[in-house]
C-alpha cells in the first residue's frame, strides 16, 4: 500500500509542480494506478497463482496414534502393559493421487488464474476507457467554455458600440434592447458552459485524483481492426477462458471416476512380546460409476457447452458492437469534413468580405458583428461533432485490452 502511493504521488507530484497540463497518457496512467478494482484484480492473480502451485501436489499425511485391544473390565482394566494383547500404535497414512489426476487438477488451476488475469485486465480496460471519455469531455468543455466567452466578449463589444453610437438620443433604442439581450444570453450561455466543464472537472478529477488547472489536447486515436477488437474484447477474452476452466473442470471430473488409494503404516508395541508392524490399503470401491462419477463428468461436459454458446453470443455482440462504433466514427468524420469546408470557412470568408466592407464604410459594424456570432456558432458545432468523434474512437481504442491483456 504505501509503495502504491509512492508510485502515484511520483506521477502527481511533476504535473503540480510544474503548473504543466496533464496530458492523455498521464491521465491514462493515474487511473490505472489508482483503479481500485485493478488492484483488486491484481491480488486475484496473485491468490489464483498461489492456489494453483498447490494444487498438483499430493495431500498431507495422516499422522495415526492409538491403543488397541485396552482392557475395559477386570483387574487389568486401563492397563497398556499387563495384557499381552495390548499394544500402543503410532503409524502414517497417505491418500495417492496419481500424476494424471495431479497434472488435471493443476491445468483448472491455472485456467482459473488466467481467467483472473484476464478479468484483471478487464479492470485496467475500463479504468482507462473511462479516463480517456472523461478527458476528452473535459477537453471539449473547456474548449466550449473559450467560445462562449468569445461570443459574450464580442456582444458586450457591439453592445458598447450601439450605446456610443446612440449616447445623444433619449430613450433607448430597440437595437440597444436588442443587444441587452442578447448578451444576457451569451451570459448565461457562458454560466451553463462553466457548469458543465466542472462537472466533466469533476468526473476527470474521480480517475486522476486531482482537478488539473489545465489539459493538453487529446491524442488522435489509433483505431484497432475488427480482427483485433474481437481477440482483445474483455467480454469475449473472459468467456475464453471461461470455456477452459469449463473444459479442465471436465478432465478433472473424468480423472475423478478412478479412486484414490490410501496407503497406511503403523509400527505397534507390546509389553513382553514382539512388536508387530501393519502395512495396508484402502480402495474405494465405485459401485455404481453410472449413477454417480459419469454424471458428475456429463454435469461438468454441460457446463462445457454453456460456455461455448456464452462465447459465440459475446463474440456476436463484440462484433455488432465494433461495427456500430465504427460506423458512428466514419460518419462523423465525414461530418466534421463536410461541416468545416461547407460551413466553417464560408464563414470565416464572410467575416474577411464583411471586415472589408466595414473598413470601406459600406457596412455597418452590426454587420460584422453578426458575422462573427455567427463564425463562433459555427465552431461550437464542429466542435461538438468533434466531440462526439473522439469519443467514438476511444471507445475503439480503450474498450479492448490492453496489447497482451488477453495472452
């Protein structure tokens, strides 16, 4: 525990000392460190391990002592040394497994730790899926926010202009009352972009551990094929080694229809005569295989297919999930390529003609005020389309495992 906070305050501390943004990778890094359910997933590898060496050894001895054929009445009763029937007997049993049946119950051992490591895994997936959705919405936020402010900042300047223009006049004037307005909306659009970048703050702030005083951009995502989303799914990563815990319970199971045999020995003592020595076996004897061992195997082949039908459905749902998600990505790509060159820069193209014009005196200064809401207003829907496209393709990228997750 306390190398574990070691290990995050060393990530932490550069980042607040240096008043430097947090990146991606270092956001991607303190959620891991500080995922609870990793780290339980990690001391599930660890037991699973453990468990595992222990399985493919033999059992304890049995340590035997006792005393055989005591008088009970007479005048010899409770006496070890006058009959000579009597004797006192220390001895050591052994149940044997044989090296088949061993290796068996090791191999479901092992399976079962790499299903804890996969679900381990699992664990690390998600802390890092939702990091990277928590940054990119807090990146987003704060990139909202300067674009609200921008547009506030320019209707408070033609609010300015309108009053100077009309400071002589009496009353006022319907493009003034216009403009109040309309910077009482700019204002609350501002308050409403603050309250949702602290409430994406807060959200980063629940996987990093602190409110950073700014981010640098998200990366651009690298999005896996759909052969490689499929083998590093979690869901389907687990039912695999779901199916092989399955199918090693199975073996396990059929090694389990020949007994185990108990060897024993035990050295006795007697008073005035020879001690004796007793060597022996015992064999359970399976009376009826087909009303007990063979159903525990069909019970254990059963859970085999259970597994195998879990598996193919998951596979299905990965599949339609990756193609969905690939899709949604395709499309607002095009979107955001279409939306910048058919929207953005006319825009940008009429703020330059406008700006021209007003220099001319041809056109008024509302003009060009307009152009510029309406500039900004074209940002702020592509930055939400770019939005929505980073975050389709961190779920792309951060839903699978991580490279070797799933070995």
């Amino acid at each position: 525990m306390f190398l574990r906070a070691v290990a995050m305050a060393a990530a932490v501390l550069p980042v607040l000392a240096s008043a430097e943004p947090l990146s991606f990778d270092q956001a991607l890094s303190l959620a891991v460190q500080r995922s609870e359910a990793a780290r339980a997933g990690r001391a599930a590898i660890t037991s699973a391990n453990e468990s595992a060496r222990a399985a493919g050894q033999l059992p304890d001895p049995t340590l035997r002592a006792g005393v055989d054929n005591l008088p009970a009445t007479g005048a010899d009763r409770f006496s070890t040394t006058r009959d000579s029937m009597t004797m006192k007997r220390v001895g050591i049993s052994q149940e044997w497994l044989s090296a088949d049946k061993r290796a068996a119950r090791e191999g479901a051992a092992r399976a079962m730790a790499d299903r804890e490591a996969v679900q381990s895994a699992t664990a690390e997936a998600d802390a890092r899926l939702q990091v990277a959705l928590s940054y990119v919405n807090a990146w987003y936020a704060g990139e909202a926010l300067k674009l609200t402010i921008q547009t506030e900042h320019h209707l408070h300047e033609e609010f300015e202009a309108a009053r100077a223009r009309l400071a002589a006049a009496t009353g006022a004037s319907p493009q003034v009352l216009q403009l109040t307005a309309a910077r009482g909306m700019a204002e609350d659009e501002s308050d409403d972009a603050r309250q949702l970048q602290s409430a994406a703050a807060v959200n980063l702030q629940r996987w990093v551990g602190f409110t950073p005083e700014s981010l640098s951009p998200p990366p651009v995502f690298v999005i896996p094929p759909e052969d490689d989303f499929l083998a590093r799914s979690p869901s389907v990563a687990g039912l695999q080694r779901d199916l092989e815990v399955a199918r090693r319970a199975a073996a396990v199971a059929a090694k389990e229809r020949t007994p185990n045999w108990t060897w024993d020995v035990s050295y006795g003592q007697r008073s005035g005569y020879s001690d004796m020595v007793s060597v022996g076996v015992s064999i359970p004897l399976p009376v009826a295989p087909s009303q007990r061992q063979d159903r525990e195997t069909a019970a254990k082949l059963a859970l085999v297919e259970k597994a195998e039908a879990e598996l193919a459905e998951a596979t299905r749902a990965a599949t339609a999930d990756y193609r969905a998600l690939a899709s949604d990505a395709a499309r607002l790509q095009q979107r955001v390529d279409r939306y910048r060159v058919a929207v953005l820069v006319p825009a940008q193209q009429r703020i330059a003609a406008t700006l021209a014009s007003y220099r001319s005196n041809q056109t008024p200064l509302s003009t060009l005020f307009e152009a510029r809401h309406a500039e900004v207003e074209a940002q702020r829907r592509l930055l939400a389309l770019q939005r929505d496209l980073a975050r389709a393709q961190a779920q792309l990228t951060f839903k699978p495992l991580a490279q070797g997750g799933a070995q």
